[in-house]
C-alpha cells in the first residue's frame, strides 16, 4: 500500500514565513490598514483572500482584496531568486523517496511562486506531485490542500502524514486523516500546534531528518 509524505512548503522546507508577513503588511498599508505583524504572523499559511478576510473581517470592503493580494505578490515576487532553504530540506524528501514513501508538497503557493519555491528546496527527483491553490477550491484549513495531494500519491489518510509549520496546517491534515508532525521553524508556538492536532513536533527539516527513525516516519 502507498503511505504518503505530505509536506507544506513555506515555513516548513523554506524560510519565508516572515518574508510574507513583510510583504503582507506593506501591502495591507498601501491600502490604507494597520494590519500588526503579529497578526499576519499568525494567519500565514491561509490562503490570500481568507487571510485577508481573517485579518480584516467579513464587513471590510471587499473590493479592495484583489488589489491587496496583487501588492502581495509583487513585493514577495522581489525574493523569487534568494528564497533559503531549511537546512537539510531537499535531503529530507529524498530520504524518505528513498525510504519508500511518496513524497507530495501541499501548498496555498502556485504559479511562479511555486516554481520559485521548488527551485530553492532542489529535491524535484523526490517530489512525485504537488497539490496547490490552483487545485482546489477550499485551502487550508480545509482538509481539501491535503486530500488532493493523497489523492495524486494514490495513498490512504491513515498510512500518511502531513508535515506542517502552522495551526492550519495541522487543522488540515487531521481533517484529512493523516498523522501530523509540526515544525517549530515557521514560528508558531509548540503548544499552539500540538493544540491544533501535532501528534509530534521538530524544530525544523533538520530536526526531524536526525530522528526520522523515532516517529511516524519510522
């Protein structure tokens, strides 16, 4: 039976967390909204106009949203050509390919983002497929982002596990079905993911490498 290794990517295998909320919070005031950082921290990894709705609510005028999320992705676009890498990243996923396990990436990311994102982790020869926002209707915390990218891996929930940096995240794999294992690298707190649905926690690609052998992965 196929057992999937499911991966986010920002925040998880590359370090752009902060990089968006930079680009979050320029955006959100060249539109005329103090959106505090900390915030935006927090509501990174939903996608662009449930990220927008989370931090500025159902009665915001909702014609400024395309334009928000268009500065977005043009002063994030800026990092396309330096976005790092977690150490260990790329040597994680083709760990675990060599391991037997069908590595997919599930991502809010497409388009150029995305190819900008696969470029710097550099494992393509272990990533059989990937599951982004240009997929589905509904992104994380949905469990849609997840179950598309069993559904590419041919692998059951109950043999896989989703990898995150995010409360989404792990609200999303759990939802699917899948055992989830939380990243500290994103920034989230340890006890807010494992409240969301952590069954363990790593501090970053690295970190869970190191132990491979002592989780779900083992």
């Amino acid at each position: 039976m196929t057992r999937a290794a499911v991966f986010d990517v920002d925040g998880t295998l590359v370090d752009t967390n902060h990089l968006h909320v930079t680009s979050w919070w320029e955006a959100f005031r060249q539109a005329g909204h103090d959106a505090p950082m900390h915030a935006i921290h927090r509501s990174v990894g939903l996608g662009s106009t449930d990220l927008i709705a989370h931090l500025l609510g159902e009665d915001r005028d909702q014609d400024q949203d395309a334009g928000i999320s268009a500065a977005h992705k043009t002063l994030y676009g800026t990092y396309y050509e330096r976005l790092p890498a977690f150490r260990d990243a790329g040597r994680l996923l083709r760990t675990l390919a060599a391991n037997g396990w069908t590595v997919v990436l599930a991502t809010s990311a497409g388009g150029s983002e995305l190819s900008a994102l696969r470029r710097a982790i550099d494992a393509d020869d272990a990533i059989t497929a990937t599951a982004s926002a240009d997929d589905v209707e509904r992104g994380k915390p949905a469990p849609e982002p997840v179950e598309r990218a069993l559904e590419l891996a041919g692998a059951e929930a109950g043999r896989s596990v989703f990898v995150g940096d995010t409360v989404w995240d792990m609200a999303a794999g759990s939802k699917a079905g899948t055992t989830c294992v939380g990243l500290l690298c994103g920034g989230i707190p340890r006890a807010a993911l494992t409240e969301a649905g952590a069954a363990v926690i790593h501090d970053d690609p690295a970190d869970l490498l190191a132990h491979l052998a002592e989780g779900p992965f083992g």
